[in-house]
C-alpha cells in the first residue's frame, strides 16, 4: 500500500511556499531565517526558565505530601544568583519556617583541574565570589539560610551531616562543574539522603554531555555501581524537561524515607467492576 501523503496543514503550507518561490538559495534562506531560527530561538526562551521550575514544584510537593523540615544544599554558590532563587522560592511559598537553605562555596573561583577535559571548559579562578557582599545582601531579605565559606572537604562536617538526619535534603543543587568535587559531594551525602530526593547537575552538557569528565562522568559512573548496586539517579523528566540535569536520588542499601502526610499505596485501589468496555472510564 503507498504511503499517505502528510495533509497538515503546515506541511501542506509549506509545498505551497516552495513551489511559489523559485530557487533553491531563495528557499533555503527563507527556510533558516523564518522557520529554523525562530523555532530555535522559542525552544531556547522556553528552556531557559526550566533552572528555577523544579524549585517550586519541589517544594510544593514536600508542602504537600511530607511532614517535618527540611534542606536544601547548593554546591557552587559563585556570587549567589541561584542560591537567592532558592530563598526567595520558600519565602514566596511560605515555606521559610520549614527549609533552611545551605550553600558551600570557597569564593576563590574555580581551582585548578588535572582533567584535560576540564581545561578547555572551565578556566581557573571562574566564578569567583563575595561572602560579604552576599551575605549582606540575604541578612536584609532572608532568615533562613546558611552560608558555607571553604572547601567541600572542610564544610561538610560531621556535626553538619548529622543535622541532616532530622532535616532530610529535599533538593541538592551540584554546581561544582568537575569531577572530582561533585563526586566528593555525593559521597558524603549518600547516608543522608531519603529515595526521593531530587538532585540537580548544572553542568551535565559540558563537553556535549560526555560520561568522560565532568559531572556527567559521575552520574554514569553511579549508575553503574560506583557507590554499590542499590544505588541509582533515574532522570526525572517532569522536572527536567528535556534537559537532562534533574536526577531523583534512589538507594534501597537502607529504608530512609520522607514522613508523608497521609498514608500512600502505589497501586493498591478498590477494584472496580465493568461499567462500559469503551477506554473511557
């Protein structure tokens, strides 16, 4: 049987348009500047707000469904664009009483990294910051907050981590654009951290998403048995759209939860008897 011919009416806009205009050069200019240009530019307009999205839907969903209080823990502060977004998300949500956002920075820019890879994306001293400025600037707005001046392996203290386990980080935000800090972060983490709890890579497209280097490399390398089989990311799509940097943080070495606020069964329901065979309900 030959195949139908597309009838959309886009489509069918669009053989008009080319026979109408003659020339190959002509079509194809007319074709970059005022459809894949413009389709480009939308879908990279739409993208760009995805970065504050998933804050406020994970927050709703703890203000919803979870009991108790909560973190949230940023890795990567710089001059503390996204770390403000996260204050102002649980004071606009009122919220502010329930999570207490932490943030670790050395404020010095990036060090320097023994990666090839690293080298050519990410130049030394980048992203350097200003503990007073910021500081200054969250004591006039905010309550609830702290901000960790340091390396990772000196602010992630013991005494830290045990706070954690009455207030479960709800989201990590992994700015540390290597390897080997993203890697330390989550190693430490891991006890603490319930199934469920959303992770963010913000540099998970830093050589075109490559498992070589980078964040995407640590991503890889815990799926496949880095810190044991019990633990995965599995992309949550929802809230990452098509970005692939939002990962739920999944370990089933041990029964760390969220506290619900009402009893939830996955698929248990009453069963029910047949009305009608049609797909409706």
């Amino acid at each position: 049987m030959a195949e139908r011919p597309d009838r959309s009416p886009l489509i069918t806009s669009l053989r008009l348009v080319s026979k109408l205009i003659p020339g190959n050069y002509l079509k194809t200019f007319i074709y970059l500047n005022v459809i894949a240009r413009p389709r480009k530019a939308i879908r990279m307009m739409l993208n760009s707000f995805y970065r504050m999205d998933h804050i406020y839907e994970v927050l709703r969903e703890s203000k919803k469904s979870y009991t108790g209080n909560f973190t949230i823990l940023e890795f990567g502060t710089a001059k503390g664009y996204a770390f403000t977004k996260m204050l102002y998300a649980t004071k606009y949500l009122k919220m502010d009483d329930r999570v207490v956002v932490h943030t670790f920075d050395s404020f010095e820019g990036l060090p320097a990294s023994a990666d090839t890879a690293e080298q050519r994306h990410w130049k030394e001293g980048a992203f350097k910051g200003d503990y007073e400025v910021l500081d200054a600037y969250c004591r006039q707005r905010y309550r609830n907050y702290k901000i960790h001046k340091g390396m990772f392996e000196d602010t992630l203290t013991d005494s830290l981590l045990a706070e954690l386990k009455d207030q479960p980080p709800i989201l990590i935000w992994v700015d540390c654009d290597y390897y080997e800090p993203a890697r330390l972060v989550v190693e430490r983490l891991i006890p603490y951290l319930p199934t469920g709890c959303v992770i963010y890579f913000d540099d998970v497209d830093a050589e075109f998403g490559s498992r070589l280097s980078g964040e995407a490399k640590l991503i890889y390398e815990t799926n496949h048995g880095l810190f044991g089989n019990d633990i995965e990311l599995v992309p949550d799509k929802n809230l990452s759209m098509d970005s692939g940097r939002i990962y739920r943080f999944i370990n089933r070495k041990h029964d760390l939860q969220y506290e619900r606020t009402v009893d939830r069964y996955w698929g248990a329901g009453v069963p029910r008897s047949p009305s009608n065979d049609s797909p409706l309900p």
